[in-house]
C-alpha cells in the first residue's frame, strides 16, 4: 500500500509532462500555419491619388535588395506567383502590386482595379503611373531606400520612364516595353539617351527589332542588357512562368544580371 502514492505521483508527473509537450507542438504547429498563411504577407497603401492599393509582400529578411513587381494589361499581382518565390531564394525581398490598370487571372482579381472602377477612375495605361510612383515611395520609405523597378508589357514602358525621373529606382528591369506612352510622356527614344543606371531590357524574339528601336539612340553602358532569346519568346513576364516553354533562357539572362547588380 505504500507504494501506491509514490505511483500515483509518477503517474501525475508523466501525465504533466505529456501535456506540455502536446501544447509546445500544438503552439508550432500554429505559428507553423501562421507563417503559411502569411506569405506572401497582403498588404495595402494608398496611391497618388488615395486609391487603396493590394499588393503582396515576399520579404525574406530586413536588409536584402528590395524588387518591385509591375504586371502587364489585364493582369494583376498573381502574374509573379511563382516568380517572386524563386527571385526570393536568389536573395531578394519583393513586392508584387495591384495596378488600376488591369485586370483577372483566372479565378485571381486586380483588387485597385475593382476599387478604381467602382470609384470611376480612369483604368488606362497611363492611370497606372500614380500606383507605380506610390509603390516605389512605399517600400522606399518601409523597406529599403533603394528599388529594383521591374515592369511586364506596359508596366515596363512605365518602370523605364520612372527609372530615369525617380532617384529611388536604382536599376529597371523591363519586360518587353514599348514608345506607345510618347504621345502623354514624350518618346523614350530620347529620354533613354545616355541612361547609366543599371537596366535589364528584354521582348519575345519578334518584339526585339522595336526594342533596338527605342535604344537606337542610346549606348549600353556597364550592367545594362539587351537580351534577345533564340527561341520565339514571350511577351512579358510571363516568359518566367514556371514551365514556360523557352522560360530557361529568359531565367539564365536575368539571373546573371542580379547576380551582378547585387555584387
């Protein structure tokens, strides 16, 4: 009978200790799911003009170089999933944004898109420049003085234009830009004469002789591209896309430049 009180508080301790240790991996098995759910981190700002903004966060670490992603026409932020994934284990924080210029993917909206319309705003390509320009100033003043612009189809003719005129943007990564805003900006022809900041310029192979076109004037300096692919090509960031056919060459040329860009 002596014995029965000594087990019965080994029983209570075992007990105990099985609790606490099913409550610390329930507690990480929660922060676990947090951290799932949090990434990529939604977040919202206003633009110039106080239109709310969505965007999605993929920030690494406090003090990596900081890429800000721009979408193509009809698009949204979801036209760098996958990107911003692989661009972050290269070492890079990024932001993909919502512009009001846009539009689905898929079952994915453009939520700055649906808040312009709903508001009357106007969605064209040019309406954008205000959501760019406040992005830039936001993850400026948020998370790094420094931004890697990178632009998709229109976005890209914008990310150049702002490249030149903001000292923010320290580099523009520009996927398949054209001089269609020349009319409302003036021709990047001649703005883009004697640009020394660090560019990536790039097209499907069709879209290349446009892009010789808006360079004519101007001399590639050091870590300035102008990447062509062998194969036909893609037209905006979509080249990236994650199975994209011919994807790999686009992945070699802009690997090796923010390779050297962030050395």
């Amino acid at each position: 009978m002596k014995r029965l009180p000594i087990i019965l508080i080994l029983l209570g301790v075992f007990l105990v200790s099985c609790q606490q240790k099913a409550t610390k991996n329930n507690a990480s098995q929660v922060s676990e799911n947090e951290k799932k759910v949090e990434y990529p981190k939604v977040v919202k700002f206003p633009s110039l003009d106080s239109l709310m903004i969505t965007a999605h966060l993929y920030q690494i670490d406090e003090t990596s170089p900081f890429i800000l992603l721009c979408h193509q026409a009809r698009f949204n932020k979801f036209e760098y999933s996958g990107i911003a994934e692989k661009l972050n284990e290269m070492g890079f924080n990024c932001m993909a944004i919502d512009q009001r210029s846009g539009g689905p993917i898929g079952k994915t909206q453009n939520e700055t898109y649906l808040r312009a319309l709903a508001k009357g705003l106007g969605i064209d390509y040019v309406d954008a420049e205000p959501d760019i320009r406040a992005a830039i100033k936001y993850v400026s003043q948020n998370y790094s003085d420094k931004v890697i612009l990178w632009g998709s189809s229109y976005s890209s003719t914008l990310a150049l234009y702002l490249g030149i005129d903001m000292d923010e943007v320290s580099a523009v990564i520009s996927f398949s830009p054209g001089n269609y805003l020349a009319p409302h900006k003036g021709s990047l022809i001649d703005k883009l004469e004697g640009f020394e900041k660090p560019m990536f310029i790039t097209s499907s192979n069709y879209e290349a002789k446009y892009i010789k076109e808006l360079l004519e004037k101007h001399k590639m300096v050091e870590k300035q591209v102008h990447f062509i692919p062998e194969g036909p090509g893609h037209h905006g960031s979509r080249a990236l896309w994650i199975n994209q056919q011919g994807g790999e060459e686009y992945w070699t040329a802009i690997t090796a430049f923010l390779s050297d860009i962030k050395n």
